[in-house]
C-alpha cells in the first residue's frame, strides 16, 4: 500500500443499479467528489441519491459500473472501501435499548478501534450529547438521534462522511448545530457527501452540487457557478403615480403593470441591460420612486433541471 492520497475522495464512472422488478434506480451515473469539499447530491423523492449512497455504503449491490471510496473499489476492496467511510443512513435505526455511550463503544468494537484509540466521549460532546451519554437511546429525540448517528459513523475516523438526508425532520435550530458540526469535520480535513432536497440547505453548506434526477446526472459544479448559470432576474418599480394604460412599447419589453402604480418585468441579466429596461420607462415620462429586484436561487434551476423528465443532460 502507498501512502499517496487519492485525487478523488469518491470516484464513480458508469454506476447502474436496477432493482429486481425493473427499476433503473441509477443510469450510468458518473460523479467525482474531490478530496476535502463538502459536496451535495441534490434530486428530489426517487431520484436515486440513497442507493447511489447505499452502494458506496456496502448495502446495495451495484448492478454495473465503478465506485471507489478513497482510491479503493467497494467490491473489490470492499473492507478497504468500508474503513475509509461513515454512512449516516437517511433510515434512524438505531437501537432502542442502548445509551449513546455503549452504542459508540460497540461500534468502535465493530470497527476494531483498540480501546485507547476511542474517543466516545470527545464525539458525545462534539454532538451535543455530553448529558445524554447514558440515557437509553428511545428517551432521545429525532434531531439527537440523528446527531447520534452523526457520531456513530465517524468511531473509526473515516476520512469520508456521507449523510444521507441529515436535516430531513430536524427542527430549524438543530439543522443548524448539525451544520456547524459538518462544516468543523470538514475543516479538520473531512470529505463531506450530503443527500438532500432541501436547496437551501445545499446551498448554504455545499463547495460543489450535483443535480440528480431519475437516476442520471444532470447538473455538476461548484456552488457558485451553479448560481450564476440562472440567468433570470425580476424586477418591480413603484411609480410616482397611478398608470391608465401600460405604453406599448413597455409592453414589448416585457413590462407588466402588478398594482395602479406599479410595473414589474422578468429579464434575462445575458440579453437585457437594466438600465435600458428603466431608461425606456423613463422615456415615457415616468418618474421612478423606488426600484427591487429579486435575484432568483438554486430553487429556480433545480425546477428547470427537474421539471422534465427528458431535460438534456448537461454537458
Ligand atoms: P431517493 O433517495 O433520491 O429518494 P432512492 O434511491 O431511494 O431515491 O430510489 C430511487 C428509485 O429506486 C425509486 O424509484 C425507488 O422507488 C426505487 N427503489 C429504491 N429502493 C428500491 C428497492 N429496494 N427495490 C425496488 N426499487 C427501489
Ligand atoms: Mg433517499
């Protein structure tokens, strides 16, 4: 073995899965998840992120195609593969009958981490669970649980997190705990891999953002970038008196009269300058009081990537 790390943290070409009965859960899926970046796979209800998850887990066989986890195959290498992940599984099984303590011991059990090497009470804490180390695990609540989960999977310091749906039932405020702890791994050098269908959520923690939808692909880039490809913005003025009639010419810009005494217009940054959209409103004697414009989010391209079912991929 070399100690050379791997370029990519997960690397995926060609994964396929279809599940007896039929069903194409994932198509030829090919992802790469570079090292040390919190990544989010975002897709809505069936688009195919827990089995892609699943797979890299150990828990789903694939049905063709190549995932590796740190630089080792989950089939081939699939102990190597299993060491160098934690999975928090979108399903909360945990058992009812344990405190939090003895589950993160079993599990450091499981993973044979010698006991001096176990750090239960360093991950109850980072949790938030110092007080409930030895309350029984059906006394907690969902957003403790999950968080639970959190620590469980990281007993055996797995250089690669993956979260599936962490948020999805928890209260505002502990999403944002859960949040802060992820971001704190990820700075000490953790990969983070997150399903979710909250935007918002993908939005404000993740460096990079892959689209899924029914089982292909069809969006991958940096947070940023993605946010910047929407190429839509709106904008509504408020005039300094009630308008009879819109002007024609307003009209054929795109202008639409939303109240007496005020027009609102839908324009593409790329084609159209603002200051072109208001000087002509200007030039039909107008004064303009007040101006917002609203910029669109995740939310509007991830409706236009997933709307339709055949969208083209993205190139
Ligand atoms: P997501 O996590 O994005 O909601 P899933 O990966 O759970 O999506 O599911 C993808 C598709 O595969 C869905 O159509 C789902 O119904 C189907 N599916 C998931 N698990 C199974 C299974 N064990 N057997 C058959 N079909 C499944
Ligand atoms: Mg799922």
């Amino acid at each position: 073995m070399t100690n050379d790390l791997p370029s990519y943290a997960v690397e995926i070409s060609g994964l396929i899965k279809t599940y007896r009965g039929g069903k194409q859960a994932l198509k030829a899926v090919d992802l790469q998840i570079p090292r040390g970046c919190i990544f989010g796979l975002l897709g809505p209800n069936g688009a195919g992120k827990s089995t892609l998850i699943n797979i890299l887990a150990g828990l789903v066989v694939k049905t063709g195609g190549m995932a590796k986890i740190w630089g080792h195959d989950v089939v081939e290498s699939s102990r190597m593969a299993r060491a160098a992940i934690g999975v928090v599984p979108q399903e909360l099984n945990l058992d009812a009958f344990f405190t939090p303590r003895e589950l993160l011991e079993l599990q450091a059990g499981l993973y044979g981490v010698p006991q001096r090497e176990r750090r239960t009470d360093e991950l109850l804490a980072a949790v938030g669970l110092t007080d409930k180390a030895d309350a029984y695990a059906r006394t907690l609540s969902g957003g403790m649980r999950r968080r639970l989960m959190v620590a469980k999977a990281m007993v055996h310091k797995p250089p690669v997190l993956v979260l599936d749906e962490p948020t999805a039932g928890v209260d505002v405020e502990l999403r944002k705990s859960l949040w802060d702890y992820v971001r704190k791994l990820n700075k000490d050098g953790v990969t983070v891999l997150l399903t979710t269908h909250y935007l918002e959520e993908a939005q404000e923690l993740c460096d990079r953002i892959a689209i899924i939808n029914h089982g292909e692909i069809v969006a991958n880039d940096t947070t940023e970038n993605l946010l910047r490809r929407i190429d839509n913005k709106k904008m509504t003025i408020t005039l300094d008196n009630d308008l009879a009639v819109l002007p024609d010419n307003l009209r054929q810009q795109g202008w639409e009269q939303c109240a007496p005494h005020r027009l609102c217009v839908a324009y593409r940054p790329s084609q159209v300058a603002a200051g072109s959209l208001l000087r002509a409103v200007q030039m039909n004697g107008l004064t303009i009081l007040d101006l917002v414009t609203e910029e669109t989010d995740l939310e509007d391209i991830f409706l236009q990537l997933t709307r339709r079912s055949d969208f083209p991929k993205a190139s």
